[in-house]
C-alpha cells in the first residue's frame, strides 16, 4: 500500500497543477495541429505523377477511412467525379488504390498470381474463423483444388435434392404450427434482416450441409455460429489476435464447431458409408471421397473448415440478398402478383388452389423469378469491395500509372452497375429492364456495343473453366480465379425462398409507399440498415 500511495503522491505532485495539464494539452494540439500540416503539405508539394491522385485528406492514417466507411458507392462516385476511373485513397494507414469501370474490374480481378495476391488481404480476418488450411491460410493451388471440389459437389442431381430441402425449410419456417409463433396470425410485421438470417441458415445447412448439422441449429450450433460471426469484424483485418471478448468467443467457437463436424464424419466411417444412412448427398458426402492431386485424401479437420467457411461465405450473401428482395417486393405489389401468376401459368395449380411443387427445371422456367434475383443483386451486391495485395510493379494500360507494390487495389463491381452507360436509372430497381439484354435495351446509350459482339473468355485456375467475366457490368459474384463457385447454389436459394414466399404471402411498406431502408455498411457485407420492418398477410388459398 506504501508504494501506491507514493505512486498516487507523485502523480498528484505532477499533473495535478492545472497549469501542468494545460501544458500537457496544448503541447498534444500543436503535435496534431503540425502533423495535419506536413500531411497536407506532402499532398500538395510531393505528388508523384507516376501514382493516380491522391484523394485529399486532412488527418494522416485515418485520411479517408471514416467517409468512405459509411457509404463506399457515394464516396466512390464522388472521388470519380473528381479523380475519374482511378485513384487513390488512404485507408487506415495503407494506400488503397480503386480502378473503377469493366477494365478496372479485369485488370484486379482477373490480375497475375505474380502482380496480386488476397491470401495477405484475408487471412488474418478468416482464418481464425474458418480455420487453418483452408481457403486463404493454404497455398493457392490448393486452394483452387478446395474450390474444384465443392465445385463438383454441386451437381445438378444435389441441386435438385436442395430445391425439394430448401422449399421444405421454407414451409416450416413460416408455419403457423412453427414452435417460434413469429408467424401464427394471418397478418403482422417483422424485422426482416434477422428473420432472414436465421431462414438462410437453415435452408443452407440442411442442403449443403446435412440434416446432422441442421438438427443441430434448433440448439448449441446457433450461438456458436453467432460467435463466429462476430468474428468478421473490420477491425480483425489489423488485429485478429487482440485478446477482445468477441475475439475469445471467436476462438471458442471455432472449435467446438470445427469438432462437431469431424464428430459427423467419424460417425458416417463408423457406419461404413460416407453418407448419414446412405440417404443423402450433401456436400460433406463428396468432400469425404475426395481427394488432392498427390493422392492424400482431404484430412477430416480440412473437411470440418472447408464446411464452416461454406457456412458463413454463403449465409452472409444470401441472408441479406433475400431480406433485399421482399423489401424490394413490399415496394412494388405490382411485381409480387405478377411473380404469382408466372407460377401458376408455368407450374399449373393443384385442386385446392395451391401451386403445385417446385423443382430445379423449373426454376429456368420462371423468367421473372431470375430477373427479380438479378435486379437485386445488381443494386444491392454483398459484397461492395475487393481487395489485393499488388505484389510487382503493375501498369495501367492507357494510363501514366505505375501501381507499385505498396498499395493495395479495390475493385467495386457493385459501381459499374450503378452507372447510367450500362444501366439507365441505375438506383431504380425494375426487374423488367431484363426482359431484353442490355445489348439491345441499351444500345442507344452504348453505341460501340452495336458494332462489337463480347466473346466470354473462360479459364481453367485448377477448379475447372470458368468465365473471366470481367467485361460485364454485372459481376455480383466477383470474377477470375477467385471468383463466387457457390454462385449457382446461391441462385437456386434465393430463387427457391423467393417463389415460396411470394406463394404464402403479400407485402407491404407500413406506410403503403415506395421506400427502401438505407443501407447498413459497417459490416463487411452490406446489408439493410436494421430495423427493416414491413408487414405481412397470408395470401387465401382458393
């Protein structure tokens, strides 16, 4: 007590003088004031003509985190306005250099393994939630590997079984018999993000996943999956190990999850067969009888990782794509009745009124189901920017440009679609502007697409050929060897949620209008700003 006394004594002799304190003060503004200073002076007097513009900060490190955190499309309109196509911009410190437009899209996304990297950018935020060797902490060729085989897990037999799971789930979630009662009247609001969420994970665990690990959300595996979550913080892009309290449930969480799934697979080996019962095919089915090119199986913890990274990829995109598109939907009754009637046209009714089942044909029977996905998608991508290492000097055609290797680039495929030379009002969601390509539709607006026919590229990075895909404008799944391989399962869930939904029930806004909630970007996925609230009446059945 002695020592801590003294120590108080001290302090109080110290810094208890007023005088001393504003001391103190003023020495920390003037640090500030001169360190604003020489940044601003720096920007001015010591511009490299070799490097894209700078975008004007005031404050060093931070420079323009904060604006371009609360909403990344104005910030990125904005800064093109001023800077055009390219430009640079400092995050947190790092100079992050954006290529907006199709050629900014191929020249990062389709980028030279030698020029680019993402294992740097996203492995200290995911490897500690998916686990190790998987995804970014592996090799890329391995990586391309993993992808092949989740690839070839969803074959068309797979997403056939997952339309009939998907549509189930569907049903019981907005039963009136459903043990949570959110749905028990036949009229009522909700919050939709949250509801969505918890739909998409369910539906995406009992068809990718398996009905053992569907069983298991009604219990434990939802916390741990809200724990794990938590874990996709920006923050963690710096400093994934600090010892925070959602960084230690994080941990935690991982690895009761990571145990789970090998409990599952030791079990299926017991029983002599790689499926639960012989019954199913889920994607832990096919991971199970594969293997890597050196001939080693895939080794039951990868299994395990590859399966929660599955999870939170895909669940993330989906919950809040599906949340956008009935919040798009109570905006517009008009495209709600029509989407009911296509489906009475193409499917046929049964005797009682109902329409009689869905399957994965007909999911390319249903025009505007598709365009309803794809409009949504187009406005609202999860995901509003992509991130890379440059790795070499990399130039930028029809540009003085040299990006040098301390920088990082950003493509955001979500602005092209925002731009009016490809899409004509592009905030204004209207499914029906897909009814013609945008070729035809927008030709007049695009004069040189007229006299130019686009022959899609295709690439084979290890997990088979795939779509370069970057000269679109409509890149909502990213593109080259990193591109989206879940793309065709996130299609036939949220179609398959959307037809389902639209069967039982008609939406609206509260205040009967137009409006949509803003959007929430303080997450990593962009999402509806909480709460999205509309309300909901069970359609009668005729």
């Amino acid at each position: 007590m002695g020592l801590l006394q003294d120590a108080a004594a001290a302090f109080d002799s110290h810094f208890g003088n007023t005088a001393t304190w504003k001391l103190v003060t003023l020495g920390f503004i003037s640090f500030v004031t001169i360190a604003i200073l020489l940044n601003v002076a720096k920007q001015i007097l010591f511009r490299n003509k070799n490097e894209p513009p700078l975008v004007f900060h005031w404050v060093p490190v931070i420079g323009s985190t904060i604006s371009y955190g609360i909403d990344p499309y104005k910030f990125f309109f904005t800064c093109r306005e001023k800077y055009g196509d390219v430009f640079t911009f400092i995050l947190l410190g790092k100079k992050t250099t954006v290529v907006l437009g199709t050629k900014g899209n191929d020249f990062i996304l389709n980028g030279k393994l030698k020029d680019v990297n993402a294992e740097e950018i996203y492995t200290p935020l995911t490897t500690p939630v998916f686990g190790k060797d998987v995804v970014y902490d592996c090799p890329n060729s391995k990586l391309m590997e993993q992808k092949k085989f989740v690839k070839y897990g969803l074959t068309s037999s797979a997403l056939q079984s997952y339309v009939t799971l998907i549509s189930e789930e569907v049903r019981q979630f907005f039963s009136r018999d459903n043990p949570s009662k959110k749905f028990a009247s036949t009229s009522g609001t909700v919050d939709l993000p949250p509801a969505m969420a918890e739909l998409t994970i369910y539906t995406a665990s009992r068809s990718l996943q398996g009905k053992e690990v569907r069983e298991r959300f009604d219990s434990t595996f939802a916390d741990l999956y809200h724990y794990l979550d938590m874990g996709f913080t920006p923050i963690n892009f710096m400093l994934p190990w600090a010892p925070l309290p959602q960084n230690r449930r994080r941990d935690y969480a991982q690895k009761k999850m990571a145990e789970t799934y090998q409990s599952i697979i030791q079990e299926r080996r017991k029983a002599g067969d790689s499926k639960s019962g012989g019954a199913e095919e889920d994607m832990i089915t096919n991971l199970m009888q594969c293997t890597y090119k050196d001939g080693n199986p895939i080794p039951d913890h990868e299994i395990a990782h590859i399966m929660i990274a599955l999870l939170m990829a895909g669940q993330h995109s989906s919950s809040s794509t599906s949340s956008w598109i009935l919040l798009r939907l109570a905006s517009r009754p008009d495209i709600q009745e029509e989407l009911l009637q296509e489906q009475k046209d193409v499917l046929g009714v049964n005797e009682d009124g109902t329409i009689k089942d869905l399957s994965y044909p007909d999911l390319s029977r249903l025009p505007l189901l598709n365009q309803v996905v794809k409009e949504t998608l187009r406005i609202h991508a999860p995901i509003h920017s992509i991130l890379r290492k440059v790795k070499s000097p990399m130039p930028l055609e029809g540009t003085p440009y040299v990006i040098p290797p301390t920088h990082t680039l950003l493509a955001a495929p979500g602005c092209t679609s925002r731009m009016e030379s490809h899409f004509p009002e592009p905030l204004k969601w209207e499914p029906h502007r897909w009814d013609e390509s945008p070729a035809q539709k927008y030709e007049h607006l695009v004069p040189a697409m007229m006299h130019e026919t686009i022959v899609e590229e295709k690439e084979d990075y290890g997990y088979g050929l795939v779509s370069k895909g970057a000269a679109s404008p409509y890149l909502p799944f990213g593109a080259g060897r990193h591109r989206c391989i879940g793309e065709q399962f996130a299609y036939t869930q949220l179609q398959t949620i959307t037809a389902m939904v639209n069967r039982e029930f008609k939406f609206q806004n509260p205040d009967g209008g137009e409006t949509v909630p803003e959007t929430d970007y303080t997450s990593l996925f962009s999402r509806p700003l909480s709460p999205a609230v509309i309300k909901w009446e069970r359609r009668e059945k005729h």
